[in-house]
C-alpha cells in the first residue's frame, strides 16, 4: 500500500503554511546548484545501491538505481524540512529533509517511482499521487525532474547539468561501500561510466577506479578505523585514508595528492593540504561547502584519523612500502597547518609519530627515527662515509 499522501500533504500544510516562499531558499543551498548530482548518489549509497544511471534529456533529468525502494518515512523525509530518518544519524550519509532539496535548482515538482510509492512534489513539502510507472529490472526507484522552474530555463538546466555530469571525477566512488557503479547519458549520444573494484590486500583494501572512457585507471591503498557513534555506541563509524598508488617498471609506489579536499563520503570544499586523502563522517554546514572547528565530533574525528595515519605507516612500513614517495605526501609544509586550523592536530601527530618511530628510510636500506637521522644532500657524501664510521 502506497503513503497517504493527503494525510502527509495536509499535514505539512499546517506544519510549512499556506504559502511557499519562505522554503524557495532550499533550492539555493549550494554555490554549485549541480551540486544535486552528490545529493542524489549519497541517497542512493545510504539505501544500499550497487548502480546509478543518470539519464539527461533536453527537457528533465531521470535517476534511477537498484537500492532498497522507499517506504514510508522516505516520503516523509523527502517531503519535510530537516526531518528526515537520517537527520542525526552520523551512519547515514544523506539527509533527506536537507540534501534532496537541491533539486529544487532546476524543477519545481519533482516525481518519485519506487515500490508502492508513485508520487510528484509540489511546493517544496507537498506530495501528491502520480500514475504509476513501471521499472525495468534491475532498477528499484526512479526520480524524474522536470526543468519547469520559472527562473530557469530548461536548455540552460541541460547545459550545466551536462557539464556537471561530465566533471565527475572517479574519486566520486573512492570511499563508498555500496554503489560500485555510476553512469550517464547526455542527449547529445554522449555516455560515460565510472566503476569502483575493491579487494582486501595484505592487512588494508586496495581499490581500483576506472571509466568507460578512459584507458587510465586510478589505484589506491585504503586504511579504515571502527569507532562507536556518540549517544549510540552499538552503532560504528569509519575514518579513512586512501593513499594513491603509482605503477612504475612493474611495481607499485606511493603517488603524492595536489588536490585534496577532505571527503565526507564525497569531496567537500574543505582543503587538507595532505598528499593524500581523508575521510570521515564529518558534521558540516547544511550546504556542505564548510567543516565546522570547534565543533566536539569533528575534533574527534581528526584526532581518530591521526591515529588511523600513524597505523597505516606501521603497515605499509611490514608491507615494505615505506619508501620516500610515501614521506612525500605527509604533512611537511609548516605553513599549511597553523594552530587554529582544523588539521593541525595531524600535523603536530605525525611530527611526533616521526621522532619516535623507525619511518625514515635510510641508505643502508633500514629505518631510523628523526632524532637520530642526519640529512645528507649529496650522493657523495652518503659514499664517503660508513655507517660504521658515522657512529
């Protein structure tokens, strides 16, 4: 049986008022407005998809995947403001009541397949039953947006959607668990596809990203850390690393990152200054252009994820990875990591975990901490003297 759609829509009606205008801000939230595009994968993650298909037309834009089909509180939360099942679940990386909104940039009545549910939105909080339609297997839910904003016109709507599709990166899937699969289609015949491989190798996962239209993969070594929810300690969060790896005569090193923001499931605006990326439940602002500081959670988080570095380096060090590449994406540039910043604490962290721990790789082939390494800058030098006579 599908949701009492009258019920909800009356309701909301009360709970939003007569009028609309005040909620025309949700459409808004983001600088990007094709920002929607995560919003949409980040749903389709949290209800265990494996595929999403993006289908561009000149006049709407259909997504569909095979994840869990909606229920009745998925039409509430994506009728509602900021009352979604996953407002304050840090498990869940949508949140209905916010994300799903950004829609609301290119159309003004949204419509949702899936299960028993066929239903279009208008005014932001109203739903409203629709014909129902049929979905190909294997897809399980299908939303349709029509370009029907009045400030928008519908070829400029196809114009930036297009663009915004064809700007996804295949880091989109570096840190999801479910969706293995991305893919769109333009109008103009043009289609793409992003997958993610994963395997457990040695003591961490090695994931593997590649694209339809591209002969270059991408290869990283991803390290986890289990930690329980504040107020709900059955429940585990993960903080992640994912260092990327370069394929050079036949072996594998570690690949210094120029660009990497902090991903918070997907990429955020939030620059990390690291050679390498991070991620963890971060709270951030309803926009997700900002990560809160002095926030208790986020705290946390950074200094999990020091610790999640500092463990990794002890096994890529028995991996017999720990080469120089390796120290070339730390955090070793004292300008980008001031006290008041966000990352210090890695940076402090590391600096530490550097002299106290074996990481060096030195020219005898072993390993020494910094408090007991010297740098020589010439080649000659390492030569002229023993290690036997150094001591």
């Amino acid at each position: 049986m599908p949701c009492d759609y009258e019920s909800i829509r009356k309701a909301n009606i009360k709970g939003y008022g007569e009028y609309d205008h005040h909620l025309s801000f949700l459409g808004q939230l983001y600088s990007e407005r094709t920002h929607f595009i995560f919003e949409l994968l980040q749903n389709a993650e949290d209800a265990g998809a494996k595929r999403v298909l993006f289908n561009l037309f000149e006049d709407s834009l259909e997504v569909m995947h095979d994840g869990r089909p909606f229920d009745d509180d998925d039409v509430k939360g994506v009728c509602g403001v900021g009352e979604g099942t996953k407002s304050s679940d840090l498990t869940q990386i949508g949140k209905f009541g916010i994300g799903f909104k950004s829609v609301y940039a290119y159309t003004s009545t949204p419509e949702i397949h899936s299960g028993n549910e066929h239903f279009y939105i208008e005014k932001f909080v109203r739903p409203n039953s629709a014909p129902p339609k049929n979905i190909d297997s294997p897809w399980t839910t299908l939303f349709i947006f029509p370009f029907d904003k009045s400030d928008i016109q519908p070829e400029k709507a196809h114009i930036e959607i297009s663009k915004g599709l064809r700007k996804m990166s295949l880091q989109t899937l570096l840190f999801l668990d479910n969706i293995h699969t991305i893919e769109y289609s333009l109008p103009d015949q043009t289609r793409n596809a992003y997958y993610r491989k994963e395997q457990i190798w040695k003591s961490c996962k090695r994931v593997v990203l590649s694209a339809q239209n591209s002969i270059e993969n991408e290869y990283y070594l991803v390290f986890e850390k289990s930690l329980p929810v504040p107020d709900a300690p059955k429940k585990k969060v993960k903080t992640q690393i994912a260092f990327k790896l370069l394929k050079q005569d036949g072996s594998e090193c570690m690949q210094h990152v120029h660009n990497s923001p902090l991903f918070v499931f997907f990429p955020t605006d939030k620059a990390t200054h690291l050679g390498f990326f991070i991620q963890g439940p971060y709270r951030t602002t309803p926009s997700r252009d900002n990560v809160p500081k002095n926030d208790e959670w986020n705290e946390k988080l950074v200094l999990e994820t020091k610790d999640l570095i500092i463990m990794s380096l002890l096994k890529i060090k028995k991996m017999e990875l720990l080469t120089v590449s390796v120290l070339d994406t730390m955090p070793i540039r004292p300008d980008n990591f001031q006290k008041e910043d966000l990352f210090y604490p890695i940076a402090k962290g590391l600096e530490k975990a550097f002299q106290e721990n074996e990481f060096l790789p030195t020219n005898s082939d072993g390993f020494v901490c910094a408090r007991h390494a010297k740098l020589a800058r010439g080649s000659n030098l390492r030569k002229l003297l023993s290690k036997a006579e150094l001591q």
